[in-house]
C-alpha cells in the first residue's frame, strides 16, 4: 500500500491540516457510499449490498482534520487484452471530492496515491470513463476510444431464418462459458478489451432476461444476451446487454431472431463495435447513435506497459523519449521504446532523446488514438531534434496499434 501522502496545501497551512491520503477500510465504506451517492445522483437511502463490491477493488480516501472524508477514489485491479496479451490495469472508478473541498488538488492526490497503488499490484495501463476530461488528461490519462451504444428499428434485422448450417436456440446458464469464450475470441486481438471473470454458471448476470445462441453443429459462434425491457407500444426498447459473433453469417442469423421481437419492441439498442462480424452484419445506416461514452487510458509503468502488451507483428523500430511523469515518477527519465516482431521494451538509456513526452501524449500514442503529430498538437509533445519530420516520424513505432473501443462500463 502506499505509504499516506499529504495533498498540496493551497494556502501554505501547516502540513498537520492539510488533507492525507490513505487507503480506506471497511469501516469506511458508509462515508465513501455516501459521497459517491451525493456525487453521482444516487438514491441515498438504499445503499449497495456489500457482496456486490466489485472484486478486489482498492479504495483511498484524503482526509482533512478529525478525520473528515474529503474525498476517495477506487482502484479496480484487473486485465485488457491489447494486441493478443493480457495487460494488468489499474482501473478508476468513483472519482469523488465533497464539494467545499474541491479545486484544491484533492483528486489529483487521489490519483496520484492510486497511480502508486497500481504499481504496486502490477498494473502497467489505467483505464476510466470521465465525467470531466480536463482533470485526468492533467493527471496524465488521455481519450483514447468509445463505449458507442446505437437504436437500430427491430424490423430492420428480420432477414429470413438461419445461414446454411446454422441453428438457434435459447441459451442458458450452462451456456455462458461458451458465451465468455466466444468474447474472448473477439476481445484478445483488440485494444483494451477487459479480460472478464470467468462468468457464473448457475444463473444469467444480473439484468439479462434472455440468451439467444447461434451454432455450427456443436461449436457456438453467435451469442446475444438482452434485457426485454417494459411495455409493447411504440417507444418500446430491446435492450442487447451483449452481442458476439465469430462470422457476418452468424451475426446476421442471430440479428434474424433478435428481429423477431419487432412487433413488441421496435427499437433496439446495441453496443457497437467498430469492425467486428456484427456489425458488418448490421444496417448500420440506420443506427443512431444513443449513448457514447469516452474512455481514457493511462501508462501506470512504462515499461510494463510497453512488454506486455503484442504489438503489430510487421512494426520494427525505436525512438528515444524523454519522458516526465510528475504523478509516476518512476516513469521519469529518458527511454528507448522498442517495437520488434510483435513485442515490444522500454529500457533507460544515456543516448539523447528525440522527443520530449507528456504522460498523456504517451497514452494517446500507446493506445493508438493520436499521431505522432497529434501529440505535439494537443498533448504537448516537443520534438528535440532539427529534423522535425524525421523526430515525427520515429514516434509511428508507437502509434501502430488498433484503436480503442470497449464494451464494458464501470
Ligand atoms: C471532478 C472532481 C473529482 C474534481 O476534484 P478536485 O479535487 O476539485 O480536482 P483537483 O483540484 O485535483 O483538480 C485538478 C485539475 O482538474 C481540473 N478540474 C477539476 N474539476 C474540473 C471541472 N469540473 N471542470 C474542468 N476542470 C476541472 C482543475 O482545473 C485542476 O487543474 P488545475 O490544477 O490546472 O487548475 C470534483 O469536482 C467532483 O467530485 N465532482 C463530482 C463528481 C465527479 O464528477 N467525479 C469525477 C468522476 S469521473
């Protein structure tokens, strides 16, 4: 854990009453339920059931004098899949400051503290959904990809019965392992797909009311697990929690069903995925787009970020960057960042840098989501050589991934 740290004081008080950060314990989970309830606009009265915690889950919290919660955040340790390898996260989650305690730094020690954390269990990456950007593209997090949800008409899927070869039926428990599997397959390959538990097999998660299945003989290659959602009248709404399939054929089988609900739900919501078999299979001139969410990542620790995760197999190159990470310290320094035959090293090194990085420009190029010239315009990326092209140009080793997009809210 790391050791307690003191937040910046805004008025040059004495150290003793400015905020310290500490992890938090269970004898806090009220204050901090509360604080995240009044946050985020949640009912009050009916706290979460503590078997519900998210597992694993960290939780620190600054405190001011007598031990008053100004503030906590949580740490959710786990794994994205980016290039075909898993990479450990230490992803962010209930991001809360009391309002009076606000624009003093109180969420930048958190995340420092958090960041520390991270480290400490392994994590190399950080993920988190904002509700303000500005504060974490600061902390070193930049935007790197989507949570797109999109209403398609119901009527629009209902293209005849199953692809040759192929069979439907109604899922159930038993099922979801092949159902997880069958994610996996799609998820691996990408960047910063979660890696998921294992799913239960005595019931369906929570909130799904159905699953529907495509097969090929015995092997699963289509899968949708949906919400049915209230009423039959025209603003009814079928909600996809979920949706995989491993061809265009499966996905257009599996829609098929799902079209069948047309009558009594005649929209429906997805969340969609840029490139995958379902959408290819989707009248995606039709959808429109309801929710989209941005997500951010972060580098936790440079060179467990650039080992773990696979990288484009025809990439060979490297680029010496200085690197200076005020909430990482231990990113600090100059590095050459190395790409060869799909894997990648950062190693500390006295040759002189070619570019100067900001940890948000570092994000945003690890993840695929900026250009080495984006960097310089929008995330304080410095060229230190005459060459400016060539400088630019050495940075693509890093820029070569696939982009971000996630399918899983937290
Ligand atoms: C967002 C929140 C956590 C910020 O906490 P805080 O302790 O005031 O943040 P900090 O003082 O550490 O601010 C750090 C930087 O982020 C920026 N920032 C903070 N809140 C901001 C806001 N609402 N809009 C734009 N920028 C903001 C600050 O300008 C500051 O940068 P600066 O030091 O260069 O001025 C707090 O306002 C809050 O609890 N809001 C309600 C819940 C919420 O939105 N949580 C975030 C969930 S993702």
């Amino acid at each position: 854990m790391p050791a307690e740290t003191t937040a910046p004081s805004p008025d040059a008080r004495p150290d003793d009453s400015a905020p310290r950060v500490r992890p938090l314990g269970p004898e806090d989970h009220a204050r901090q339920w509360r604080l995240h309830a009044l946050s985020f606009g949640e009912d009050l009265t009916s706290p979460p059931d503590p078997g519900s915690e998210p597992e694993g889950a960290v939780r620190y919290g600054a405190v001011g004098r007598g031990e008053d919660l100004l503030g906590a955040v949580t740490l959710l340790p786990r794994e994205h899949w980016w290039g075909g390898r898993r990479v450990g996260a230490a992803d962010v989650t209930d991001v809360a400051v009391q309002p009076e305690a606000r624009g003093a730094g109180v969420a930048t020690s958190l995340l420092r503290a958090l960041l520390e954390g991270g480290r400490e269990r392994g994590a190399a990456v950080s993920a988190l959904f904002p509700t303000v950007a500005g504060l974490y593209r600061r902390a070193g997090w930049e935007v790197t990809g989507t949570l797109t949800t999109v209403e398609v008409p119901t009527h629009a899927l209902n293209r005849g019965g199953p692809a040759p070869g192929l069979a439907t039926r109604t899922g159930g428990p038993a099922d979801l392992p092949a159902v997880a599997e069958l994610y996996e397959r799609e998820a691996r390959a990408r960047s910063g797909m979660l890696v998921r538990p294992a799913p239960p097999t005595d019931r369906l998660p929570e909130g799904v009311d159905g699953l529907t299945l495509v097969e090929d003989g015995d092997r699963l290659v289509a899968a949708a697990s949906w919400h049915r959602g209230r009423g039959y009248g025209r603003e009814a709404v079928f909600t996809v929690r979920d949706v995989v399939a491993d061809t265009p054929a499966a996905a257009r089988t599996l829609l098929g069903v799902l079209g069948g609900w047309a009558p009594v739900a005649r929209n429906l919501h997805l969340r969609l995925l840029r490139g995958d078999a379902v959408a290819a299979a989707l009248p995606v001139e039709l959808a429109r787009v309801v929710d989209r969410k941005v997500v951010m990542h972060r580098v936790v620790d440079v060179e467990r970020a650039m080992a773990q995760r696979g990288w484009p197999s025809a990439v060979r190159g490297s680029v010496v960057v200085a690197l200076e990470d005020d909430l990482a310290p231990w990113n600090s320094g100059t590095w050459e960042l190395a790409v060869s035959g799909g894997e990648g090293a950062a190693r500390r090194t006295d040759a002189e840098p070619v570019v100067r990085l900001t940890p948000s420009g570092l994000a945003g190029l690890y993840a695929g989501s900026t250009t080495a010239l984006g960097a310089v315009r929008t995330a304080g990326a410095e060229v230190l050589v005459e060459d400016r092209a060539a400088g630019l140009a050495a940075l693509d080793v890093l820029a070569c991934g696939d982009l971000v997009e996630v399918l899983d809210y937290f």
